[in-house]
C-alpha cells in the first residue's frame, strides 16, 4: 500500500476520526455518571437544608433517607398526584425528586400544566413540608426551597440560590441573614386565609409576621423573591388547607 496516496491520507484521516470520537464519547459517559450523582446529592443537601439539617455531599444520600419520609406530587389545585417512599428510581418521572421544577418553570408557560413537589419531613419528632421554589432574578434564574411546621402555617426554613445575580446586591439572597428572616414568618392571616410574605424595601416591622427586609442595592432581585414565594405557597396552601380541614 502506497502511505504517501491521497487515498490512504483520507482512510487514515477517517479512521482516526472514528478512534477519537469513540475515546470522546466513552469519556463522556464516564463523566457523566459522576455527574448526575453529584447533582442529585446537591438536591437532597439543598431540601435538607430547608428543615435545618446540614450534611456533607458523601452524608447527602443517608441523611436524605432518614429524614425525608414521604415525596409527593401536587397539581395546581393541591390534589396529590403521586406518592412515593424509599429508595429514589432516577428513571421514574412520577417521583417527586425527580420533577425538574426549573425545566418546568421555563418550558411550560401555564403554571396549572406544572408539577409540584412535596417533600415531608420528619425531624425530632416533628413533621415538617418542604417546597422547592423557582422565579426571576434581576439578571436570571432565581430557586431555592422552603419549609413549613407541622401547624401548616409557621415557616420553619428557608434557602435560596441564584446562578446570575450581582456580587454584594441580589446575590446577597443565598446568604443566611436574608434567609434566617423567613424562619416564624406565617402564611396566613388571623381569620386562616393566605397571608402573602412582604420582602420590603428597608426596615420591616419586626411584629409584622408576614414581611422580611429586602436586600440593600438588590430590589429587583429581592421582589423576585417576593414573587417566587408567594406564587408558589398559594399553589401549596389549597394543599394546606385542605390537609387541615
């Protein structure tokens, strides 16, 4: 065989593109593994925090059994969709860890067309609900997650993150001053209707159980917050409500 041919040249040169892109993809795969492992205990460290348990990534998937006893799906009128236990099947769309509140969120513009997780709790004898929550920032996605007391009504945690806001402003809301506010905030009012939670532009009235300080510079961002929870509790307090009789 003739090496210094065109058409050994182009048969090489094929060859080698095939080897290349096969070693590519196989690490690819590899990677991806690792990945979607690190993602989903994110996740669960993420709803542990609501319900103030904080674990390491390597203590994520053992805490999250033990604490998290119940994952639901919700539809927009607060019936339960589905309900699952134990062991988390990453290929069942129905549980509950596994609805992608972001993808929604962006993909599906009618909010009665979304899933909506539940996550129930318990911690010290006590039962508590987790919601994940995902709105708009000034500059991009906002999300987090909140979590409510046995009484339905009590915020017992809160955490939020961001992937765009600005350094020392918005992103001021992952931080646990502007988080720790939202602890004993309530959903609802005297007479048991919903109470929206209030992210005010500057001092908030500290016997006000329904309002937080806003973020200083950060005002687009905090009303994104603002938006986000509310429109997502009054989607899980028909849930709440109903729950209560």
């Amino acid at each position: 065989m003739n090496k210094n041919s065109n058409g050994f040249t182009f048969g090489f040169a094929i060859i080698m593109v095939i080897v290349v892109g096969a070693i590519l993809a196989s690490a690819a795969m590899a990677l991806k593994k690792p990945q979607t492992e690190n993602v989903k205990r994110e996740k669960m460290k993420d709803i542990l925090a609501a319900v103030q348990v904080e674990v390491s990534m390597d203590e994520a998937p053992e805490a999250f059994s033990q604490y998290v006893k119940e994952r639901l799906v919700l539809d927009y009128n607060g019936n339960v969709v589905n309900t699952t236990t134990g062991e988390i099947n990453p290929t069942e769309k129905t549980d509950a860890f596994n609805v992608d509140v972001k993808k929604e969120f962006k993909s599906i513009d009618n909010p009665e067309e979304r899933n909506y997780p539940l996550f129930v709790c318990e911690k010290d004898g006590k039962t508590f609900y987790v919601l994940p929550l995902v709105g708009k920032g000034l500059w991009g996605p906002i999300w987090g997650y909140l979590s409510l007391k046995d009484d339905l009504v009590t915020i017992y945690g809160a955490s939020f993150d961001h992937k765009t806001e600005t350094p020392g402003l918005g992103a001021e809301i992952k931080e646990s001053f502007f988080e720790d506010q939202f602890k004993g905030e309530e959903i609802k009012d005297e007479t048991g209707d919903f109470a929206a939670i209030k992210v005010v532009k500057g001092n908030s009235d500290p016997s006000d159980k329904h309002a937080v300080d806003g973020i200083t510079g950060g005002t687009i961002t905090s009303v994104g917050v603002q938006e986000m929870v509310n429109r997502t509790l009054k989607v899980y307090n028909t849930y709440f409500s109903n729950k209560q009789g």
